[in-house]
C-alpha cells in the first residue's frame, strides 16, 4: 500500500508474444484486433495483455467477495424457477 492507501505491486511473468509471422498474417480476426490496438509492438502487446489478465483477475476476485455475485444468481435462480413453474401450468 503506498501513502495513498492504494495497492502498488510488480509483476514480472515472461510471456512470449509475437505480432509477425504466418499466424497474424493470414488470420482476419488477429489482423482486426491488432489494428484495434494501433498495432503495438510485441513487448506493448505483452503488456497489454497482462493488463487485461490482471483486470480480469481482480474483476473476479472483486465479484466473488461481494455479495453482488450472490443476489444476481439467486435472482437468475429464481426466475428459472418462476419460468419453469410457468410452463409446467401450460
């Protein structure tokens, strides 16, 4: 935690991440994304691909721990429930 109250940390994870060669090249879909991205180099590539697993990650994590995730499948729960009992009048 810095002076802030905010997390601060580092990660190091060698991913080897390559935007030249057959693979891109022939791929539409890779083709798009990467244009998306303003076609980042590897190493930029790299680092926004960590970015977005760390956000996911934390994006889980912040799920799990709150009691959002809990009502949201309780209330899905519920009107399978109420759909079912629905067809089962018909």
């Amino acid at each position: 935690m810095n002076d802030q109250n905010q997390l601060v940390g580092e990660l190091r994870v060698p991913t080897p991440v390559g935007v030249v060669r057959r693979l891109p090249n022939t791929n539409p879909t890779i083709q798009n994304n990467l244009a998306l991205l303003g076609h980042p180099s590897a190493k930029t590539l790299g680092e926004i691909m960590a970015a977005v697993g760390l956000y996911s990650a934390y994006a889980a994590i912040s799920a799990l721990s709150g009691e959002g995730i809990i009502r949201g499948h309780m209330k899905l729960h519920n009107q399978a429930e109420a759909k079912s009992r629905s067809h089962a009048d018909v």
